[in-house]
C-alpha cells in the first residue's frame, strides 16, 4: 500500500513544530495523491456484542469507530512525517469472561495487535489485562479495576482511563439526606435499598456506599447481590416491597437495569426514591418510554463539563457531532444523550493516538512508555497515567428522568431541575 504525506492534522497534543510541519506538508497535487489512503495499524478489541452485557459493549464499539472516524477525517496519525490510520479487529466475547481471554489470546497470537482496547465489564476487563500483560501488550481500558480483580496484572502495560467507579454510587445517600426534609424526615429517619449486578459492581463501590451512608446516619435495610438468575433479583425485589424503604438503588448491567426495571413496574413496587446507574447505557428511556419516569440516574459523565479536547473540542461539540454520526447510522440518541461509556471509549482511542504521535514511532514499547506519560485534557476530564495513581476520579452526576428526558438535579452548581416526586407530592410516612 502506498504511503504519503499527512494532507492535515487536527491538534492530539501540543506538539513540537517541527512535527507539525512534517505533517502539513503536501504532494504535488494529483487525482492519484488525493484519493490515496494512510498506512495501517491495527488494534484489537474483544467486546460483548451479543449476549447479557451486548448493550454495553456496542456503546464501546460505537465510541472506538466514532473516534476512528474522526482520526481519519482529520488525516490520520502522523509518525516521521507519514499517515497512518488505525484499523480495529472486533471479536465477540459472548458476555463471558472466560471467552474474552481465548480472543485476546487470538488478537496477539494470529492477528498480531500490539494494542488492545477494553472490554466492556470488570471480569472482562481483568481477563483481558491479565492476557495482554503476558505478551507485554498495552491495553487502554474504559474503566479501572478493584484491587481484588488487579491481582496478577501488570500494571505497566494495563492503562485504565477512569478508576474503578467506587465515588460515583456513593453520590446517593447524600442525595437523599437532602430530599429529607421534603419527606418529614431528618437523614437518620431513611432507610435504603441496595440491590447489585455481580458482573458489574465491585465490593469496593458497595463498602464506599455503605460508609457514605454510615456517615450520614442512614439505615440500610437491604443490601443484595444478584446475578444472571432472574430469580434472584425478583426475590431482591420482593424483599424491598415487603419493607418499603424510602430509597431503592439497583446497579446493574444495561441488561439487567431494564429487566429491572420491568419487575419492578409489573409488582407494583413503588418508592419516593427509585435509582439506578448509568441509564443512558441501558437506553432506559427509550426502552421503557413511561415507566422510566421519575427515576434517578447516577453517571459518571455528564456534559458540558468544561474541558477541551484536541480532536473532539468541548464535551458539547462532541455530544452534538456524536449524535449526528449515530443518526448518520441509523442509530438514536436524542432521548438517552451520549451514554458514558461511548464518550470513555472515544477518548481511550484518542489517547491511543496521542501516545503514537508522542513516541513518533510504531515500535509498541516506545507507544506503551508514550502513553505512561500521558497527562491529556480530554472530554471526560484530564487523564494521567504518569502520577502514581492512574486514570482520572469520575465525579458523579445525578438526573431525573422527567417527560422523557434526562435533567440534571445534582450537584446543585449543574442542576436544571429540582427533584420530582412520583405523584402528586411526597408519600406521608
């Protein structure tokens, strides 16, 4: 395949000029020059396309081919002076974790990847780091894991963009200490419900719930782990029915969120405080239109939030020209916004690419102590992997779902709406 010049690239990281100027420069024009295409580096990606967690995972691969996309749009990734495009192999996990490691193993063995972006669930994430690091792959991952999961890890070749999301569900006892008062209530007068996915929720995020809601004085009166057995979260629910507590969070795969939510309209069970996890993930309103009314959906990502990005702009443009791409594709996102997932997977493969600019090399060491070093303004925050602890803390945001769209009810700095009770006002207690 013929190589030639980079045509124009847009800014990945503030770059030396001498680079730049390397990759601005132009052939003399021809019809045959303009229609050429860049050079070729291959990355691998195991995602749950079918299966419990297929939603997910397919928010993970619209993320990564939108911010390919975008890559080639602006001329590609420029190394010595010459384009280079990256071209993504896709396998299918199935949901399993056990099936994830077999393909990372097939990605670096017969495709020869020599960079792997993550899959969408811990267990699956920690199979695939645990595979890569063996062959001294790089992989840049959406999502940090507990410590109980990084056992055996090498974390020198493991780049996760966002910490194990521990913070973010904690968010909620204090969102309900302050509805408190609306319920008759002081905070030591609520009771919660804590129901959670095994395949998505880690020990670390309930302990820090717990804690938080220790703090705050908050009695919690259900705490319950279910997993693929339907059967355990209908008897999670029945158990929350029977003791009708002021406050329910369900955290679940998007599978599970919606199957959720569905039992939990179909029993008739009904609280003053109804929340669930990253609903834009499950597409909680457009596949479940009315009953997703009114309930709270804590995120970790949430725009505008005020950071630039080289390739993408501002967290607003990004939602915008996302929306437009995903329309471009047949797809929806009017009603859900970008779910954060897609947003954490566009900007893991422009970190990819930051780091192959930075190195100016397509020797894979020289990429994976390139991307070390990152410390990049990004549309979901700044992320650093040269500080001790890598990736970046995700700050949660809480919004309602109200007349079919999300509003943003806390923190109060970025609120567009106060709390709406279900009903007419507040149940009496």
């Amino acid at each position: 395949m013929r190589r030639v010049v980079c045509k124009r690239v847009l800014s990945l990281v503030a770059l030396a000029a001498a680079l730049y100027a390397a990759c601005f420069a132009l052939l003399a024009p021809s019809t045959e020059a303009s229609n050429a295409v860049c050079s070729k580096i291959v990355v691998g990606a195991v995602l749950s396309l079918t299966g419990e967690h297929s939603a997910g995972g397919i928010h993970l691969r619209n993320g990564y081919e939108y911010a390919r996309k975008r890559l080639d749009e602006a001329g590609g990734v420029p190394v010595r002076g010459r384009c280079h495009s990256l071209r993504i192999i896709y396998y299918d996990d199935e949901s399993s974790a056990g099936r994830a490691a077999q393909l990372t193993e097939r990605l670096i063995v017969r495709d020869r990847v020599r960079f792997i972006l993550g899959p969408y669930g811990l267990a699956k994430t920690a199979a695939v780091a645990t595979v890569a690091a063996r062959h001294h792959v790089p992989v840049i991952a959406v999502s940090g894991l507990p410590q109980e999961l990084e056992a055996g890890i090498d974390r020198s070749f493991f780049f996760p963009l966002v910490h194990a999301p521990s913070g973010i569900l904690a968010a909620l006892p204090d969102f309900v200490a302050r509805l408190a008062p609306e319920m008759a209530r002081s905070p030591r007068d609520i009771r919660l419900a804590l129901l959670f996915d095994t395949t998505r929720v880690d020990e670390g995020a309930r302990a820090a719930l717990r804690d938080r809601a220790r703090e705050l004085g908050i009695e919690i009166i259900v705490d319950q782990a279910f997993g693929r057995d339907t059967g355990d979260l209908v008897q999670g629910l029945a158990k929350v029915k029977s003791e009708r507590p002021e406050g329910l969070l369900i955290d679940a795969h998007p599978g599970a969120a919606n199957r959720a939510l569905k039992q939990l309209r179909e029993m008739q069970l009904d609280v003053p405080v109804l929340a669930m996890a990253d609903c834009a993930d499950a597409r909680l309103i457009a596949r479940n239109r009315e009953k997703a009314e009114n309930v709270l959906c804590i995120s970790s990502w949430r725009p505008p939030i005020g950071a630039h990005d080289g390739l993408f702009g501002s967290a607003e443009s990004f939602t915008r020209d996302y929306a437009a791409h995903a329309a471009s594709e047949g797809s929806k996102t009017e009603a859900e916004g970008v779910a954060a997932s897609a947003a954490q997977a566009a900007v893991a493969v422009r970190v990819l690419a930051a780091a192959i600019v930075r190195a100016n090399s397509l020797d894979h060491f020289q990429i994976r102590d390139a991307l070390a070093e990152t410390d990049l303004d990004t549309i979901i925050g700044r992320v650093s992997f040269g500080k001790e602890s890598a990736g970046i803390h995700a700050k949660p945001v809480i919004r309602q779902v109200m007349d079919g769209k999300y509003v943003t009810v806390w923190p109060k700095a970025r609120a567009a709406g106060v709390y709406r009770w279900p009903g007419t006002a507040p149940r009496p207690f």
